[in-house]
C-alpha cells in the first residue's frame, strides 16, 4: 500500500509542476518574452492547455468573473496540497 501511496504522489507532483509552468509560461506570453508565433512555443502551450483545461473548466465556472485574472490555477495548486495533506495524515490507517 505504501508504494501506491508514493506513486500517488508522484502523480501529484507531476500535476503540480505542469500548472506551474503554465502560469510561468502564461506569464511569459503575455510580457512578450515567449512569442506564441512559434511553432515550439505553440505546441507546448497547446499541450498544456489540453492536459489542464478539463482542471481548470469546472472551476472557473464555479469562481466568479474577475476580468483578466485566472484564480484557476491557484485553486489547482491548493486542491492538491490539500490532498497530499490528507493522504499522509490518513496514510497511517491505510496501511
């Protein structure tokens, strides 16, 4: 049990270092460091953009509208501290 647990957070880590780059490179963009005309650049930022939409989608529905600015992520981010946090506070009873 102790090593799907691990393998759990692996999994979490993964996610949280792929919504790290994407506000990164979100940020990169929009500062015109990165230009999006690139198709390296595209492709990246369309992968992310797959891999984190189906995330991002039901809770930015349930945020209100707050113009420009994304709290998704952050939300995101949040979500899966709070899971690890359960998971190794409970870890204990699962095995």
């Amino acid at each position: 049990m102790g090593s799907l647990i691990q393998i759990l957070f692996m999994l979490l880590d993964i996610i949280w270092w792929i919504v790290i780059i994407h506000v990164i490179m979100s940020w990169l963009l929009n500062f015109g460091i990165l230009n999006y005309n690139q198709s390296f650049v595209r492709q990246i930022w369309m992968s992310l953009e797959r891999i984190l939409e189906p995330l991002y989608r039901p809770i930015r529905r349930a945020l209100p509208d707050l113009g420009g600015l994304d709290l998704a992520p952050l939300v995101v981010l949040l979500g899966i501290t709070a899971i690890r946090i359960i998971i190794a506070r409970n870890a204990v009873y699962l095995m």
